[in-house]
C-alpha cells in the first residue's frame, strides 16, 4: 500500500478515481473483461514516474455496470448517427464544381516521359510512311500499266510494219490484254492479221471471235472468218456463219460463199407418164439427192448428170447443191 494512501479516504472516492483512470488509458481492458468479471485479477502495475505500486480495486458487478452505463452515455445514439450519414452521403453525392474539376483532372494528368513520346511519334511516322508507300505503290502501277499498253502496242505495229509477224502478235497480244487494248478492235483485226500471216489459224480464229464478241457486225471480221472456214472445209461453221449473216448488215461479207439450191428440171406436181428430171448448179457444185424425202447431205447419191427417172407412183425426191467445202441451203 502506498504511502500516501489515505486511511480517511473512502472506498467509493477511491474507486471513482480509478474509474476515471482507466475510461481515459485503459477503458479497452475493461471491455475485454465485461464477460468474466469474476476471474479478473488486478495487477499492480509500476509506477515508472515514482517507482510507486498503483493500487486497482477489484472490478466488481457493480462498478461493470458503472462502466456500462458511461461507456454508452459516450456513444452517439441511433438518431445521431443517422443524422451524421445523412451529412456524409450529401457530401458524397455532392457534384465537384467545374473548377475542382479542372484541379483533380490536372492532378491526376500524367506527363508523357520522353521514351513514350519517342515511341508515339515513330508509330505515326510509320503509319504516315506506310500510306505513303502504298499511294506510291498504286500510282506506281497504275502508270506502269498504262505504259506497258503504249510500249506493246507501239512495238508491235511497228514489227508488223516491217513484216515481223512474229514477234509483232507476241507484243500485239500483250496490248490487247491490257485495259486500253481489250476493246480496241482495230489493234485486235492487226493481231488476227499477223496470226493469219504467218500461219496460225487457230489462233487467228479466236482473235475475230474475240472481236465479235465485242461487235457483232464488224465486217472485216466477219468475212475474215467465212474466208478461214472456207479454206478449212469446215463447212459446218461456214453454214452457221452465212445464216447469220446473209439477211443483215453483213450480208456482203458472206454472199461469195452462199451456194444457190439446185435447180430442177420440172417443177413439183403429178404427171400422167414416166418423168426425167435433171438438176442443174452454179460453177464448181455438184449436186446430192435423195428419193425417199429425207434430207439429202454429202452422204446421198451423187447426181452425175444423167437424168433420173421416175416411174409411175408417188416419188418424194429432194437435192442440195455442195461446193468444194460442202453444202449450204439459201
């Protein structure tokens, strides 16, 4: 017991003293001990300052409900604490004027470092380089098809000029194939004509076909290809050609090749008596018929020149005239 305890002191003055000691520094120990007050042994704690031993009471059922009662009398009440969240959410919902704004905004701005601003700038150069390549690139190709056309078409008439059919349709074909050359038709009847001359008619017919499938009533065209059938015997397509071709604006360019019917030496009827008949034909032709009404070809009798008797009865007989490359009806 320390010195300067006084006997004369009461017991309530001394524990009212002790209570206000430990709700300022120790008011957490109490806390911890609400729900075992029975077990609790006080300590006696040094007194650093003095050297002295404090004396603590006992905590008894009594002084724990004293504590209660001023712990809670020191806690804001339920409308208290509403009345202080209702101050903090209106401050939370409170919209920052423009100016703070500005002031936040210019806080939180990061300054670019110089390696960011390093790469920033060689990307756009790159993007920047890239599209210029590929104006570059378009124009590029643009004006180099042009000159292709002009360099093949310009080289090649001039070898056709010279004779060099040759070389000239490989430089002619090369034009033709180029956008200014597809649909130039004068440049295609030259490549024809270089092919015709130096004996690839193959390749000749696909270059006046080509040229009809752009014009159909191209004439020189079209007389150049009944003359390339003729010479072939490819009487077939020369037919197809002529009947094409014989009513409309290019009848002059296939009427050389037209074979007139032959002609017969009575007309069509009934006769009392046997019956002769002779057929006749343009230069050049000859004459196949049939006496059973089937349509007559290369593969029928050949009319020789004799007449051809028909006796009595009913006799169906028909005729074609051929020429050199086969036959062709008007």
């Amino acid at each position: 017991m320390p010195d300067d305890f006084n006997k004369n002191t009461s017991i309530e003055d001394e524990i009212e003293k002790s209570l206000q000691k430990m709700v300022e520094e120790e008011t957490t120990v109490a806390k911890a001990y609400v729900g075992n007050a029975d077990d609790y042994k006080a300590e006696q704690p040094s007194d650093i300052n003095d050297g002295r031993t404090r004396v603590v009471p006992k905590i008894t059922d009594e002084i724990l409900k004293e504590q209660q009662v001023i712990n809670k009398s020191s806690q804001p009440t339920q409308e208290e604490l509403t009345d202080r969240d209702i101050l903090l959410d209106d401050d939370d919902d409170e919209e920052p004027e423009d100016e703070d704004k500005e002031i936040l905004k210019d806080a939180t701005k990061k300054p670019l470092d110089k390696k960011t601003k390093l790469i920033i700038a060689g990307v756009a150069a790159g993007v920047a380089l890239v599209l210029i390549i590929i104006i570059i690139v378009a124009v590029s190709l643009n004006k180099k098809s042009k000159n292709n056309y002009d360099y093949y078409y310009q080289t090649g008439m001039k070898l056709y000029e010279e004779g060099n059919y040759g070389d000239a349709s490989s430089y002619l074909s090369k034009a033709s194939k180029e956008n200014e050359g597809k649909k130039n038709l004068n440049l295609k009847y030259t490549l024809y004509r270089c092919y015709e001359s130096s004996g690839n008619e193959d390749e000749a017919v696909n270059v006046l076909k080509d040229i009809l499938s752009y014009d159909e009533n191209y004439e020189d065209a079209v007389k150049a290809l009944a003359d390339i059938y003729y010479k072939k015997e490819d009487a077939d397509n020369l037919t197809k050609l002529i009947r094409k071709y014989q009513d409309g604006k290019c009848s002059n360019a296939v009427k050389n090749y037209i074979v007139k019917e032959p002609s017969a030496s009575k007309e069509p009827g009934s006769y009392d008596d046997d019956v002769e008949l002779k057929f006749t034909c343009d230069s050049g032709c000859v004459v196949y018929y049939t006496t059973d009404g089937k349509e007559p070809d290369i593969k029928s009798t050949l009319y020789d020149g004799t007449a051809i008797k028909l006796e009595t009865g009913t006799t169906k007989i028909k005729a074609v005239s051929v020429n050199s490359i086969g036959y062709i009806v008007k």
